[in-house]
C-alpha cells in the first residue's frame, strides 16, 4: 500500500494551470514604504521596529498591487485582491530599511518610523500565474489565515496599551510587563512564520532550508502557533517525504486547530507509515469536517481498491463531483474498474489520471492494454512505468 507521495509540482499540474506565460523580458519595479508604530513603556525598541516595518512593507506592498494587477491583466489573467495580496507579501523584496525615533510624549512613549525600499520583479509574477489553481487556493488561504492571526494579535496589544493608561500600582505593571512579553514573542512568531512562507515562494532547494528554519523559530516563540506546524508538516510531507516528522507536526497542529485540512494531511502521513486504519480513520474526520473535501474521498477510493473496489468507485466518484480534475480518484478507479475486469473504463481513467500529472497510472495503462490483447501498448506503458518522464 505504500506510495510516495507527488510533491507540489504534481499537485500543481492536477489543479491544471490556466496557462503558461510566454517569456517575456523581466521588469523590475521599486516602492517606498512608510510605517509608524508607538512603543509603550512596557515594549522592546526591537519589537516595536519590527512591528514599523511590518506597516512599511504593507505600504510598499499596497503600491506594488497596484502595479501587479495591472501588469497581470497583460498576459490576460485578472487576479483577485487576496491573490495579489499574498502574491505582494511574498514576493516583494525589501532592499533597505531606515529607521528614525520621534518622541511622543503626549501618548507616553516614542514612536519609530521605519521607510524601506523595496522592489518586485515581473518573473515572480509571472511564475505566481502559472502555478495550479489548487497550489495558488491553498497560499492564499494560507496567508489570508496568518493575516487575521496578526490582526488578533494587534488588537491585542492595542488592549494591553489601553490597559497600561489606567493601571498604575506596581503589581498591574508588573503583570500587564508580562502580558506585553508574551505578547511580543507571538508577534515575533508570526514574523517568523510570514518569513518562511515567503521562503518557499522562491522554489529553490536552499529557501526551503531556511523556511523550516524560520518555522521552527516561530514554534519555539510561540508553542501555539498552529499555522507554523502545519507550514513545517506539509514541507517534511511533501518535499522530503520525512513522514514521521510530519505526523508530529500535525498531532501538534490537530491539538490546536483541528480543521479537515489537517486530518487530510495527518491522514496521509498515516498512510505512507502503512497505517491504513488511522490513515482512513482521519480521512474520514476529514470529510465530517469538510463534506466536500474531494481529496479525502480521492484517498479513501485508493484504500478501497484492493478490498472493496465498489466502495472505492462510489468514493471516486463522490471525489471527482467535487473536482473532476482530481488524479488520485480517478487512478483509484482505474484500479478498482480493473480489478472487476472492467479494462476499458479502466484504461480510459488510468489516461485521465495520466494527463492530470499521476505516474502510477503508466502501470495500470500497460496492464490494461495487456488485458484488451495490444501487446505493444502494454509493451510501451511498462517501459514508461519503470522511469516514469517527469512532469510539468
């Protein structure tokens, strides 16, 4: 029953992506950023830059959507704004930074003005739009989820600052002191953790290196931060296929935030370490979660194939309702049609799934022509299937 599991690549390529730009000569483009940010008595002067240059960069990053929806609509792709927010923030680079302290004695602190430069080059944009639809869906949310994490955590230290108006005897201060610590250890672990997503949008071996790196910091910042877990998972899933690592990771992640999503990938984790019992068990936690989760249905077709190949059908089809694009449902039942002796809805499947980015179906396509008596097809397809031609 074990597999390896297709990197993002081939996720990307299942997703389908709407097309790929022509090359083009690349333009690289700067903005200036501007952000303020009031320190309290209670605050670290590194915090609080940190927090000002947090506001430059969404300035920068501001001026630079500007650019990029316009620049997108060249190649005839229109982008949604939190598909060119997520875009911005990750490609955006900040080439300096400067930093100036004003008093602010009227608010009880100093204020730090950080304005930094930075640039976007038109390569990145280009290499965001022929991403998967599924890849460039799951950044988005992603980043969509880690900025309402950063607003909760403003508001936040925005009480906390109301709160240190009022209080003045030594015990409050004393307590509102650690209250403002733990709070600037969870800013500075979705810091962090922003830091690392942006990592892996430049798709290079060695980003992803420091990515985890910047999510283990966020980690040992803030134990809590769900979002820096199942960032570090997917990598040790995906990218390294460290399966174990990620189980930990998402144990860690179901603990404090137990979505569909993370069940899924928990699941899959379970089911390259040859669990199939839980590896089912949270696919279908899954499902509960998200009743429309084709992935989850896909997987549960695969597990099906060799024991029930009916059940798996009817998990195979209840997938490919939801996202008829979806490789792993449709190799599943290619599988499932071809242990019933059904070869040619079988083989037109196991093609399906070809074409959708699925290697193993390179097999199932020459056991099927073997079956139907075309020798040399069958011939071909098994020759493929021992060095499978990459994809994309």
């Amino acid at each position: 029953m074990r597999r390896k599991i297709f990197k993002v690549l081939a996720a990307a390529i299942a997703a389908g992506s709407l097309f790929l730009p022509s090359p083009t000569s690349a333009e690289v483009r700067n903005y200036n950023g501007v952000g303020e940010y009031i320190m309290s008595d209670f605050e670290t002067p590194d915090v609080a830059k940190q927090r000002a240059k947090l506001y430059a960069e969404r300035n920068a990053q501001e001026k630079a959507g500007v650019f990029v929806k316009s620049f997108s609509r060249t190649k005839n792709f229109e982008l949604v704004d939190d598909e060119i927010i997520t875009m911005t923030s990750g490609i955006l680079k900040v080439l300096s930074v400067d930093y100036k302290v004003v008093p602010m004695e009227e608010y009880g602190g100093i204020m730090y003005r950080a304005t930094i430069l930075a640039s976007i080059d038109t390569d990145n944009v280009d290499e965001w739009i022929s991403k998967g639809i599924s890849e460039r869906e799951s950044l988005v949310q992603k980043n969509i989820e880690l900025q309402n994490q950063i607003a909760e955590q403003e508001k936040l230290i925005e009480k906390l600052k109301a709160e240190a108006a009022n209080k003045k005897s030594p015990e409050a201060q004393e307590k509102l002191k650690g209250e403002f610590s733990n709070a600037d250890k969870i800013f500075m672990s979705n810091i962090k953790l922003e830091e690392g997503n942006r990592y892996v949008l430049l798709n290079v071996d060695w980003a992803y290196e420091q990515a985890v790196n910047c999510w283990s910091e966020a980690i040992e910042l803030n134990p809590q931060n769900a979002l820096a877990y199942e960032a570090r998972g997917y990598y040790y899933l995906y990218y390294i296929q460290d399966y174990s690592a990620s189980l930990n990771d998402y144990i860690q992640a179901i603990n404090l935030r137990p979505s569909g999503e993370n069940y899924f990938y928990r699941g899959l984790c379970y089911l390259n370490l040859e669990d199939i019992k839980l590896a089912k068990a949270d696919f279908e936690r899954a499902i509960s979660l998200n009743p429309q989760m084709s992935a989850a249905y896909g997987e549960l077709a695969y597990i099906y194939t060799l024991s029930e190949p009916l059940k798996a059908i009817e998990y195979a089809d209840r997938a490919l309702e939801f996202d008829n694009r979806n490789w792993r449902a449709l190799y599943s039942r290619g599988r499932a049609l071809y242990i019933m002796h059904n070869y040619e809805a079988a083989l037109a499947d196991a093609q399906a799934a070809l074409d959708l980015g699925c290697g193993d179906a390179y097999q199932l396509i020459g056991d099927c022509y073997g079956m139907l008596g075309n020798r040399d097809e069958a011939e071909k397809y098994w020759e493929l299937a021992k060095d499978p031609p990459a994809f994309g």
